[in-house]
C-alpha cells in the first residue's frame, strides 16, 4: 500500500508543503490559534517588554508543533536543490 502524504517536501530547500485539504486545515487551524495566542499577549503584556518575549517564546514552541505534525505526516525531510533533469 502507498503511504498518502498531507505534506510533500518543498522542491528547493528543507521542509514541507501542504498538498492535502487535512494539510490546509491544520495549517489554518494552527494559524488561527496562533494569531490567537498573540492577540491575548498584547492585551495581557500591552506596552510591556515582557509581550514580545513571550511572544517569541510561545512562537518557538507552536512552531515546533506544526513542525512535528509535518514530520509525522509528510514526506521524509530531506535537502533538495530542485527537481530531476528533465523534470519542470
């Protein structure tokens, strides 16, 4: 049986594409929470040194979890420098 992939891997560079509708929704629903997240940390830290480190932080973080959802369900990461000879 072939493995069905929601991420390809990018044509250039290291890292994924989203190829599948479950791919699009869990990059919108990742996006979503993540302007989310953001936006409370504004109203919490407004004015605050304390909201953009927060913020970076937690951007580390929940960038971590797109990147291991696109581990787990994408194509094997690997570093590409364009397609094969031939191929357009």
């Amino acid at each position: 049986m072939k493995q069905h992939y929601w991420f390809r891997a990018k044509k250039y560079g290291w890292g994924w594409v989203p190829v599948t509708w479950q791919a699009w929704l869990i990059v919108a629903i990742w996006s979503a929470i993540f302007a989310g997240i953001i936006a409370l940390l504004d109203l919490r830290f407004n004015g605050s040194w304390q909201g953009p480190v927060f913020s970076i932080l937690i951007g580390f973080v929940w960038a971590s979890v797109l990147i291991y959802i696109s581990y787990k369900k994408g194509e094997p990461p690997r570093w590409q420098w364009g397609g094969k000879k031939g191929d357009t």
